[in-house]
C-alpha cells in the first residue's frame, strides 16, 4: 500500500487539496500498477513559522510569489 506525505504550507483550500489528492492518487496507479483503494495520502498543514530554509523562517521571508489561497 503506498503512502504519500504531502507537507506544505497552511492556507489551501479543501478543494486544492481534494485535487491533489486525486492527482496524486491517479500517478501512483498509472506508475506503480496498484488499485486506487490502496493509495494513502496524509497533507499536514506546517505553519510558515514552524519551516525554515537556510536558517530563515519562511514567515520571516520577502514573498516572492504569491501566497496560496
């Protein structure tokens, strides 16, 4: 049974997540020839001051792009 982790930033929608999930799921049966029913998939939510990158809170950091929704 494959499991996915999916860790990202907090502030999507249901909706993207729910899209991502079935996206995620479809690749994984196309890839590894497995049922649909046995791919998990687990997305927690980290807060941007709970991630860093480079010693540099992402909350602390210039956007760049704009944040998700």
């Amino acid at each position: 049974m494959p499991s996915i982790r999916v860790e990202m930033f907090e502030g999507r929608s249901v909706d993207q997540k729910r899209a991502l999930a079935k996206e995620l799921t479809e690749a994984t049966v196309r890839a590894l020839g497995v049922p649909a029913d046995s791919v998990d998939v687990m997305m927690f939510d980290i807060p941007r001051h709970d991630w860093a990158t480079a010693g540099l809170l992402w909350s602390e950091r210039k956007p760049t792009v704009p944040a998700a929704t």
